[in-house]
C-alpha cells in the first residue's frame, strides 16, 4: 500500500476461503511460484485499486497439492476501499477477479482478529480410493489398491489422542533442535467408510480420515494416514506405531500420504471472532 494508505485508517477483515491446491504450489507466498496467498492478494489489489497487495495471514499453511474447504485468513483494508456495499460486494469482485481457482465464501469485520493466533483447533480430511487411480479421484483421494482393514486403522487412530510428541511424524522445522518435542493436542482423530455414491472410482469404495487438533507439524496429517494405510494392509501393528510414537524416531515409517488426499475442513473459533469455518468439521 502507499504511504497515504498506510496512513488512512483501516479496518481487519476475515475472509473464509476454498481452493482446489492441485493448482497452487502451496498457501504461503514463494519467489517465482504460483501461491493461494499471491493469487488472493493480486485480487485484492485489483478490486480495491490499492497500490500493492495486502499483507495476509492463515489459519494454516497448506502444501502443494492440499486443498481447503474451509481456510481462513485476516488482513487490513483501509476503511474506505470496499465501498458501501460492504461484505457482499467484496466476495462478489473478489470471486469475479478468482474465477473460481479460489473462492471466497464469506467476509466481514472482526475488529482485533488474527487468522492464526485466534484459531482454537483445525481439522483436517484425509481420502482413500480403494478404486483404480482414476484422474477424477486422483486429484482428491489417495487410491490404494486392495481391501483396508478399518477397524485396525481405528484402533490404531486412538493411540493418537491427546498430548503426544509427533517427533516421528513431521518434519522437523529448521529452528528446532533434533532432540526437541513437536507436541500436539489431538481432540479426534478417526476414520470412516464412505460407499461411492456418485459412481466416482471403478467400484471402490472411500476411507475418509479426520483428525481435528489444536495445531498440526508439517506433514504431520499424511504421515499419519501413511503409517494408518499400513496397519490397514496388515504391514505395520498398532504396537509398532505407538512404539514409534513413544520413541520419536521414524525408522520403518511409510513415506507420507500423498498430498491430494488433504483437505483443510474448518477452523475453530469463539463467537467473538466469527465462529468456526466449515461445517462439521471432526
């Protein structure tokens, strides 16, 4: 923004947003790539006319390939962009600059609001294809071939719940020591069989993980849903799992689920701040 923008006052907006992630490098902005968060602040800076783009904050940082349902993010706009129509007009200029690469499905004033720090818990959707690798599942789901045992890989998702260090689960961020705990509350973690309604694989059937915790490790959830698959094909136990768990080491882990599965579902947060993104989200 210029200087007179920075100047003028501004008011703190929460926007609820969807993508489809194949199509993005990521949430977060990088040099020379094409990112949720470039495309939604060139948007901005187009229907509001500002003089550079806004600077924004997630509630969370998708991968490559993750998509989100339910994302949300806070930014300031000066006072006097939006106009009198407030709310509705800017979702309706926003979702005509997006054309529908990213929707925006609501927005409004939240005086004070931070997208990440406000964010009570997040909640995640994971899909497995037991079908062929169709193109129209592959870019949502995960298809793997041959029967799942989900009653194992339930068993498996309680040994998750509550506070654990998830060491053996994610990568470990560059200011973090090799020894140091990543702890993580986890509120739910389950899975479910879904019959394919809508004819979408060649017969199969899909196996939706959530988990909802109040933040996640990165590559946290698809490790995971690696190490789950594997007790559901009989190759890892639950005993094996929670001894990986235990001991933070991620020696015999499978490689982590691929990243079109992923899907961020919602986002809690209190009255005050707008109410939790998405619905039914874990």
């Amino acid at each position: 923004m210029s200087s007179s923008e920075l100047d003028a006052p501004t008011a703190r907006w929460r926007l609820d947003l969807a993508y489809d992630g194949a199509a993005f490098a990521g949430f977060a902005p990088q040099p020379g790539r094409e990112t949720v968060v470039g495309v939604l602040a060139a948007a901005l800076e187009r229907t509001l006319r500002l003089d550079g783009p806004p600077f924004i904050v997630g509630a969370g940082r998708t991968d490559a390939g993750v998509h989100a349902l339910a994302q949300v993010v806070s930014l300031d706009l000066p006072v006097t962009a939006v106009g009198p129509d407030g709310a509705g007009h800017l979702v309706a200029a926003l979702n005509g600059q997006l054309r529908a690469r990213v929707a925006v499905l609501r927005a409004g004033v939240v005086d004070g609001f931070n997208a990440r720090h406000d964010a009570r818990w997040r909640a995640y959707r994971y899909l497995v294809s037991t079908g062929a690798p169709l193109g129209a599942t592959s870019r949502v789901a995960w298809p793997v071939s041959g029967a799942l045992d989900c009653v194992a890989m339930n068993e498996a998702a309680t040994l998750i719940l509550g506070d654990h260090d998830f060491r053996a689960f994610c990568r470990r961020p560059v200011d973090k020591s090799p020894g140091e705990p990543l702890v993580r509350h986890v509120l739910a973690a389950h899975w479910r069989v879904e019959p394919d309604h809508l004819t979408l694989s060649t017969g199969g059937v899909f196996l939706v993980f959530s988990i909802r915790a109040n933040a996640f490790c990165h590559h946290q959830v698809r490790r995971l849903v690696g190490a789950f698959v594997d007790v559901g094909r009989g190759r890892l136990t639950t005993a094996q799992l929670a001894a990986r768990l235990e001991s933070g080491e991620p020696a015999g882990l499978a490689a982590p689920a691929p990243a079109a599965g992923l899907a961020l579902v919602g986002v809690g947060y209190d009255d005050a701040h707008g109410g939790p993104s998405g619905a039914n989200a874990g």
